[in-house]
C-alpha cells in the first residue's frame, strides 16, 4: 500500500477523472438537426465539455458558454468567456443576455445543446427587472454566509433571474433543447443544478421569499417587490414549452466515489461509501471522527485497513472574519475532534479545484495536525472559530492545490483508518 497521503490523493484524482468532460461527452450527443445547432451554456466544466463537443459534432455549430475566472479553454467554434463565481458580475451579466439573444427566433428544426456544471447560477446571471446586479451581488453574498444549503439560495436566485427557472427554455422554444450536465447538487436536481434554466421550476416566489425570512437576510426593497409580484414566477411542471426538451446528466458524486472504490481496493484497502452528505461542516467532521474512532476499535461498519468515502456538500455558517472554504473548515473541525489520534489520516477537497474562493482544492488531515500547530503557536480552535481554517493548513502544509479541475460534482472526503 502507498504512503496515507499518496494513496488519498489517488483517490481524489480518480474521483475526478470519472467526471472529465472528454470521457462523457462522445457517447451522449443526439443526432445532429436539419436546421442549426447552437450551443450554449455556464459552469466550471463548460468550457471542457465545449471542447468535447467540437471534437466529437458531425456537422457545424456555434455558440457561447460562460466560465468562472480561470476555467477557460481555447474552442474554435465556441465562444468561451469568463465572469466571476460565486458572487456574479457584468461580465457574466453581458455573457448571459448574449446567451438568451442567440437562441432567439429559433424553430423546430433547430438544436439548442446547454451545458450545465457546478457554478452556473452565478455566471447565468441576468437580473429580473427592476432588480439591479449591485443589489443581486449583495443578496448572493448573504445568502452564501447564512447557512441555507444549494437549493434554498437556488430557489432565490431563479425568482431574481431572467434567465434561470426555466427561463432559458422558453426563450429557445420551439427549439429542440438537449441539456448535458455534470451535476454538482446532492440528488441531481435538475431544477437545482446551475438554478434549472432549461427544465421546468417546482418552486415558487413565496418560497424565495420565506428563505429569506428564514435565514433572516435582508433585501433591498426593489427585490421584495419583485419577488412579490406574480410576474417574477417560473415556467411551472406541465408547460407546453418543455415538451421538446431533454435532460441528460452525465456524471454525478456516486459516479466519483464508484470509481474512488475501486481504486481503493486496487490498493488492498476495503472502502466503505457513506454517501452523499448534507449538513452543517464542522457538525459532520465530529460524526465522522467518532466513526473513526469506532472503526479503528474494531467497533465501526468496517474492518482496518479501510477507507470511509463520502461526497455531497456542508455548509458554512460564517461567523469570523478568516479565509477557508468547507473542505478546509470541515478538516480542522476533523483535526480537533481525532486530537492526533495515530491511525486516521484523511483527505477533503473540491472536485472542482477551488475550495470555496481560495486557490487550493482542499486539504490533508494527519495525526500530526495538531502537533505542528502547536509548534507555531497556533490555536486551532480559536482560527476555526473565526472560520480560519486556509490559514491553519497553509502554515502547516496540509494544503492541496490542484488548479481548476474543469468539472464539479461536490465534495470529496475520504478517511483513511489503519490497521493495527
């Protein structure tokens, strides 16, 4: 068996290459349209799956997908054009009316292929009317802080948008519409995937409203007579302009961690999948390092050596004024609460390459954690309470830094408890 860091890296890097757009898209494409074929979509793995699709289309296309700062690659039918994640800008603004002006006046002959990834809310960002971007970037930026997961800030955005909840589908009608995604969201919710542009919204303005209330945020008054008013719903399950659309998703978490099993047990490791995971990141560290502690007893699930696999997306409720994102927060909540416990070492990251607005993909948790703060002075649990944990790991060298991997399918945890 390799060393504890190598084989989790191995295990992250698997995860991600099982959600790489050049494997996924050549068996996915439908049969090229008598008319044109436009293309068009948002999202940290866009600009690859674009590339994929010139490889691998029959005929002639055009078109134009949005990518955070850094995502980009060079296409040469299809435009790429970066604007900023997770609070949107007038780069992404302008890059999203460009989109809906491209699909406009299209007919039945014609094909409209939308590429959906990790991200895509913020890129697709045209503002509903009355609402301006300034007050739309101010609202991201409290709701990615309160607490609420993927789906309630999505549930807001799509009533804020003139663009997602459907919106794009409507303008693409009576287009064929084929949606290609890599999914980022717990579940695979299309409508919760990049906020739903091109599938029907079961959500409504009144439940945008009671997140709101909820998570206690405050908004502008032109948002909440926006989102009082009826004219800010969403093209609802059972419109006719859905009828000639289809949604294909072509990876997801399960995908990721099937193909982090197997290299698990390539390397005589037995895994054990826990599954797509929920919940408040330091909350969730704790579990996990009273179920290592069991498995390492000889009292959990699964029998050292053996690895606990997990994916889906924490969340972070800030309360300091540090830099981290919930891969880093949840590591040093895991540090903490195994106190250098010898047999457990564990890897959090990002499938994306970015952990919340940092440069690293996540970080490494050693039983020696802990010991190398210590000898810096360091106070681990004051820097997690002010939600410091990039600090932490980059003095201690537990930091992991990828780049953007040009895919998203959530989190990646993996917790390593050695034999005795």
């Amino acid at each position: 068996m390799p060393d504890e860091k190598h084989l989790l890296k191995s295990l992250f890097d698997k995860a991600v290459d099982a959600a790489q757009a050049g494997i996924l898209i050549p068996g996915s494409l439908p049969p090229a349209p008598t008319g044109t074929t436009i293309v068009v979509g948002a999202g940290k793995a866009a600009a690859a799956m674009a590339c994929a699709i010139e490889e691998n289309w029959p005929g002639d296309l055009r078109g134009l997908v949005i990518v955070p700062y850094g995502h980009s690659l060079a296409c040469d039918q299809i435009e790429v054009v970066e604007a900023a994640h997770p609070v949107p800008d007038e780069a992404g603004a302008n890059a999203a009316r460009r989109v809906m002006a491209m699909v406009q006046d299209l007919s039945a002959d014609d094909l409209v292929l939308c590429l959906l990834s990790g991200g895509g809310s913020s890129l697709l960002s045209i503002p509903a009317g009355g609402v301006s971007l300034g007050e739309k970037q101010a609202l991201t930026g409290a709701l990615l802080k309160s607490g609420a997961d993927i789906a309630e800030i999505n549930c807001v955005r799509k009533h804020l948008s003139a663009i997602k909840g459907g919106q794009l589908a409507v303008a693409c009608f009576p287009a064929q519409v084929v949606t290609m995604a890599i999914s980022d969201v717990v579940g695979d919710d299309a409508s919760v995937i990049a906020s739903g542009p091109t599938v029907p919204d079961p959500t409504t303005s009144e439940m945008a409203l009671d997140v709101l209330r909820r998570f206690d945020i405050t908004a502008t008054d032109n948002v909440m007579a926006h989102l009082r008013n009826p004219a800010s719903e969403t093209p609802k399950p059972g419109d006719s302009v859905f009828d000639n659309t289809e949604y294909l998703v072509l990876a997801t978490a399960a995908d990721a961690m099937a193909a982090a099993e197997e290299a698990a047990r390539e390397h005589g490791v037995e895994p054990l999948i826990l599954g797509e995971l929920e919940g408040d990141a330091t909350k969730l560290a704790i579990e996990h390092a009273e179920l290592a502690r069991k498995t390492f007893d000889g009292s959990g699930p699964v029998n050292p050596p053996c690895v606990l696999i997990s994916g889906g997306e924490t969340t972070v409720q800030v309360r300091g004024n540090g830099r981290g994102g919930r891969n880093s927060e949840y590591s040093l909540a895991l540090a903490l609460a195994l106190d250098g416990h010898p047999g457990v070492h564990a890897i959090a990251c990002d499938t994306d390459g970015i952990d919340g607005t940092e440069d690293n993909a996540g970080c490494y948790v050693t039983p020696d954690s802990l010991e190398r703060a210590e000898r810096l002075s360091l106070n681990a649990k004051d820097l997690l309470q002010d939600n410091d944990s990039y600090y932490f790991f980059s003095e201690t060298g537990g930091l992991i830094v990828t780049g953007p991997t040009r895919t998203n399918v959530n989190d990646f945890r993996a917790i390593l408890i050695a034999g005795h």
